[in-house]
C-alpha cells in the first residue's frame, strides 16, 4: 500500500482554524505542527475545536531560528486585512497590523529549512499593496514560483458572496501543473484543477464583474440550515448552530411559535429581529430567504449596525410576512 506523505504544516493568525479546518475537509495528509496567534480568545476557541492550544504571542517576536526548529514543508498565512479594506485607511505597510506578516517576509531568506509551499489569505485590496509587492519580491528570490488567485464561495456552488485574494507559492523544484498560470493573478478556480491550462479561457485572467451569473449554479441558503421540524422548507422553523445574537429587545407577536419545534421559544427569540426595526430599517437590511443562492458576509459591526454588515435570514412564512432571525452562515 503506498503510504502518502504526511505535510507538517505552520498555521500563522490561526484565529479560530479556519485553515486546520479546510485541510481536514480536504482529507489532506497534513499535522498542523504549530498554530499562531496572539488572540486568547481566538485560541480558546482553536483549543475547543482541534484540542490544542496555539503558540501565544505576536508573530512578529518568532525568529528564524524558532521557525526553523518546526521544520515544516507548508505554511499557512492569513494576516490581519484592515491594512488594505477598501473601507479602512489603507495604509498597507505602514500599518502596525502588517508589521508582523513583514516580518515573516524578512525571515524567509534567512531560513536554513524554508518551506516548500506557502498559502496566504488577504481580502481584495491586498493584491495592490506594497505588502504584497514586498511579499512577491521576498518570494521570487527565494526560489518560489507564485499562482494568485481572486475566488469567491460563489464559485464553487456555495451561496455566500465573499471574493478574497489568495496566493500560492512553491519552492523550486516543486512546480504547479499549470505553469502558464505563473506570476497571474487568477479570477476563476479551473487552473487548479486541470493540467496545463487545457480548457482555462482568457475570462480566467479578466476581473470578474458579474458575480450574479453565478448564483444559478449556487445551492440555496438553507441547504445549510438545520431544520428541526419536519414540515417543509417554507413553512419550518429552523434552528442554528451557528447563530448570532442580533437583539434581546424583543416585541414580536410570533414570539412562542417555536416550542413545537424542540427549542424553547428563549432560545430562539435571541435571535429575532424585532418587527420595529424590520419596519423603520427593512429596506437597507440585506435579507435572505431559505431558497436565496446568495448571502454577503457578516463583519464586526453585524447587529450593531444595519446596512453593509451582513445578511439577515428570513425563516418562517407567516400571513404577516415573514419573520427573521438574524444569523450568521459561516465566516472562515
Ligand atoms: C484574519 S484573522 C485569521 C482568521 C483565521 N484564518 C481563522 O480561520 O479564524 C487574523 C488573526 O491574526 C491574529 N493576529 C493579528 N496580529 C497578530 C500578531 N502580530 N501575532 C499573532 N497573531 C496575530 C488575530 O488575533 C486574528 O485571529
């Protein structure tokens, strides 16, 4: 039997291991050897989830000497993005948030075991920066080859509308199995999984402008819901896992309803959106139904502010409307 080889990886701003997740999804073969990150509360929850507790400390004390000692074939990287949402200042490098990715940057040459492949998350913005300018730089003189990569769950039939910038890089002599795509910046996911770019259309390297013409190929919203009743989609009830509290203050008249379906009506109510904000700030909330194919992500300011902040989820079909609960899908 042929004995796969096992990745020994480094997970840098593990947050709450969204990489270590996907690697498990992926059945990849990998041993994540240390995970970083300076947020306690953040490795509570790593440590809840993968039963270990990542390295505490700022990334930015580690030296070359202490990365060399994990002697790990992958890292993995998704550093702080406020220096480069399109929201925030921008200030790129010249933010204390990118200090720490820089210098990682600066270790790689000094390395005496540098890995052999190298992943970082960014959002859109970061492809731009100086950052990353000086990312490419430090990569390509140590012997890297890069594929960049702008992607959204869309793409790949999940109804969540978040474009986030991605780099892969490899060490010669390992290479990528499409060369063609090499120092690109990458706009659909085909090239990763055909060789040689056979079938990869120009549109791969034009900016996707129409995210919408994906949304057919998306699964609907509640495909991701769990329902705890056994009437159909439109007229259940649905309880979250993955919930988030958007107001205590409740006046809604549906309130009770829920019993039947296992939940105590206290649970759920903490998720209802009261019927006075649906009707003075409806029309600026972003709402989905269970069969909507999209829903945007949420960001820190999700319940406390109304527009830009995330979806709302409308989940029971009254002769009122609808009523809502305000959720969040996920956010890796
Ligand atoms: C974009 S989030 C990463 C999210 C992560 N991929 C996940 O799945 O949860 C960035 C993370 O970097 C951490 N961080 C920011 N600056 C850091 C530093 N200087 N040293 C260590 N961790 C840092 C933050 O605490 C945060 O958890």
């Amino acid at each position: 039997m042929e004995v796969k080889h096992q990745w020994r990886v480094l997970e840098f701003y593990s947050g709450i291991g969204g990489m270590r997740y996907s690697l498990i999804k992926a059945g990849v073969n990998a041993e994540v050897a240390e995970a970083f990150d300076i947020n306690d509360v953040a490795n509570d929850v790593y440590e809840h989830n993968f039963g270990h507790r990542p390295y505490q400390g700022n990334i930015q004390s580690l030296t070359a000497a202490d990365l060399d000692r994990y002697e790990a074939q992958a890292w993995l990287l998704s550093p702080p993005c406020q220096p480069y949402t399109r929201q925030g200042l921008q200030k790129q490098s010249g933010d204390a948030r990118a200090f720490s990715f820089l210098r990682i940057l600066e270790l790689i040459p000094q390395l005496s075991r540098p890995p052999i492949l190298l992943f970082v998350e960014n959002v859109v913005g970061f492809e731009t920066s100086d950052t990353h300018a000086k990312m490419i730089e430090t990569l390509k003189s140590s012997g890297f080859v890069t594929q960049e990569f702008i992607l959204s769950p869309l793409q790949f039939g999940v109804p969540y509308s978040r474009p986030r910038y991605f780099c892969l890089a490899k060490r010669n002599p390992s290479s990528f199995s499409s060369p063609c795509f090499n120092d690109k910046l990458i706009w659909c996911p085909s090239p990763l999984f055909v060789q040689n770019g056979e079938l990869v259309t120009d549109e791969c390297l034009r900016p996707q402008d129409n995210w919408d013409k994906l949304l057919e190929s998306c699964v609907p919203v509640e495909h991701f819901l769990e329902f705890k009743s056994t009437a159909g989609p439109k007229t259940a009830e649905y309880g979250f896992e993955n919930a988030n509290i958007v107001s205590r203050e409740l006046n809604d008249p549906l309130k009770g309803h829920d019993e039947r379906n296992g939940f105590n009506s206290t649970d759920l109510d903490l998720y209802h959106v009261p019927l006075s904000l649906i009707e003075r700030w409806g029309s600026a909330m972003d709402i989905v139904y269970p069969d909507s194919r999209r829903c945007c992500c949420f960001t820190k300011s999700y319940y406390r502010y109304v527009k830009g902040t995330g979806s709302l989820l409308a989940t029971v079909q009254t002769f009122g409307g609808w009523k809502f609960l305000a959720v969040t899908l996920h956010n890796a």
